[in-house]
C-alpha cells in the first residue's frame, strides 16, 4: 500500500511548502483561463474594430466622393458663363497636375492640385456676362471689374474646413498672380507668390491660348508655345514653365483623353 507523504504531521514545514506550491498551482491555472478568456475577447473586439474601421473608411470614402462631386457640379456651374462645354477646368487641372508631377510633388500634393486646380476660375459667377463674354478688348474699367473674380474666388473658398478647397482658394487668388510683381489682385511676385498658384498660372493661360474664346481665336500648338516662352521670368517662374515646356507636347497629346470625366463624374477622388 502507498503511503501518502503528501501531508504528514511529522514535517509541519514540509506540509506548509507543499500546501503553498499547491495553492500556487491552482492560481497559475486560474490566471492562465484569465488570459486564455482575456485573449479571446481581445481578439474578439480587434475583429469588431477591423470591421468598424473598414466600414468608417468606406462611409468616408463615399463622403469624400459625394462632397467632390458636388465641388465639381459647382465648379462647372462658374465655367459655363463663359465655356459652354467646361472642358477648360478639366484641361486645365490635367496640365497642372502635369506639371506638379515634372517638378517631383508627392502623391498627396498631385491628388490637391488636381481637385483644387478646376476651383480656380470659381469666381467669375460674380462677373457680369457683359463683362465676361465681351468679344472685344475690355476697358480699363471692365478690366479692374474682370480683376476682382481672383478676389471673389478666394473668398468664396478661403473660410473652408477642407484642406483641398483652402488650396483652391488660394490658387483662385493668386493665378493671375506674376513671376515679376505686374499681376493682380496684390501684384505678388516671385515665390511670394505660392507655388499652386505659380503652376496653374502655366496651365491656364497656355489652355487659354489653345482655346477658341469670345475674344480670340485658338492657337496653335507651336505659336502658344512660343508665346509661353517668351513670358519666362517675368510671366512665369522659370521652374514650373520649363517643367511644362518638356513635358507639352505629351499633355496636348493626351489632353482629349480628360475632355469627360467631371462632367460624367468619373473622378477618382
């Protein structure tokens, strides 16, 4: 018969480590089921989060994606007085991102100026059509007029929560801006003037010389080119004009590829 040592009164010391040990098994056992139940809520919210987090991401996506398509309703709304297709802003932002892109901006910057460069004429819904869609030269008086939609778009866009639309204000306020102080609405110039509005000051005025306007006929490639470059360091900054100068030729190519995409809303946020 085995005799159970495990308790004997004749070694009360070796009674009392024993009972110790025992107890310390016991709570060792009792904290592993703790851990083992704590991981397996844990790993239970962690999925729950997953969830959560994707479908925040995707009610954000969906708001990102309603919220530019209504800045783009909006900007054609402004384009239309004086372009009945809107197809400027769409020209206008694919040769600015264009250039963004030759000069080594990030992936962020080139998604902001490609949705902030469309907002940079927004202004005009406050210019009279009698103004705007003059077909001749304006007077001084109708200039200083047509002068302050850089103003109105600014403001129109300044006060937003949007980081992306403080951008267009910015760019509404200063593409008229010039690389030798002679622009407006502050006459601004060299980098005081910031490099969005630098940019989109290439873009617009070279989609501006290819275009048929109430004004002018459109030009061709070769005279508008050679018409850019002869603003060079007192127009443009040299830097976003010689990076477009490189790449024109490829973006003129391209440019009918872009001709429906805000209107149909097929933007890629």
């Amino acid at each position: 018969m085995t005799q159970d040592t495990t308790h004997d009164p004749r070694h009360p010391e070796r009674n009392r480590i024993a009972e110790e040990a025992e107890e310390a098994c016991t709570a060792m056992e009792e904290t592993r089921e703790q851990l083992r139940l704590a991981h397996g809520q844990l790993r239970a919210f962690a999925d729950d989060l997953g969830r959560t987090v994707l479908d925040l991401r995707a009610s954000r996506a969906e708001l990102e994606r309603s919220y530019l398509d209504t800045l783009n309703r909006l900007t054609l709304a402004a384009a239309y007085k004086d372009d009945d297709t809107g197809d400027h802003i769409l020209r206008m932002a694919f040769y600015s991102e264009g250039i963004a892109a030759a000069l080594g901006m990030h992936a962020d910057g080139l998604r902001d100026i490609r949705v902030a460069a469309p907002m940079h004429d927004v202004g005009k819904i406050g210019t009279p059509d009698a103004i705007l869609l003059k077909p001749g030269r304006l007077t001084p008086e109708e200039f200083t007029v047509m002068q302050q939609h850089a103003v109105i778009g600014e403001k129109i866009l300044s006060a937003s929560s949007s980081r992306v639309v403080r951008i267009a204000a910015t760019i509404a306020g200063t593409h008229h801006e010039r690389w030798d102080g002679s622009g407006y609405p502050r006459g601004l110039s060299g980098e005081g003037i910031p490099l969005e509005g630098r940019i989109v000051a290439v873009a617009d005025v070279f989609d501006a010389l290819t275009s048929k306007r109430p004004y002018k006929p459109a030009f061709e490639l070769d005279k508008a080119l050679g018409i850019m470059r002869e603003g060079r360091g007192t127009h443009f900054d040299p830097g976003p004009l010689d990076a477009f100068l490189e790449i024109a030729k490829d973006l003129w190519a391209a440019r009918d590829g872009v001709s429906s995409t805000l209107r149909t809303g097929e933007h890629d946020g």
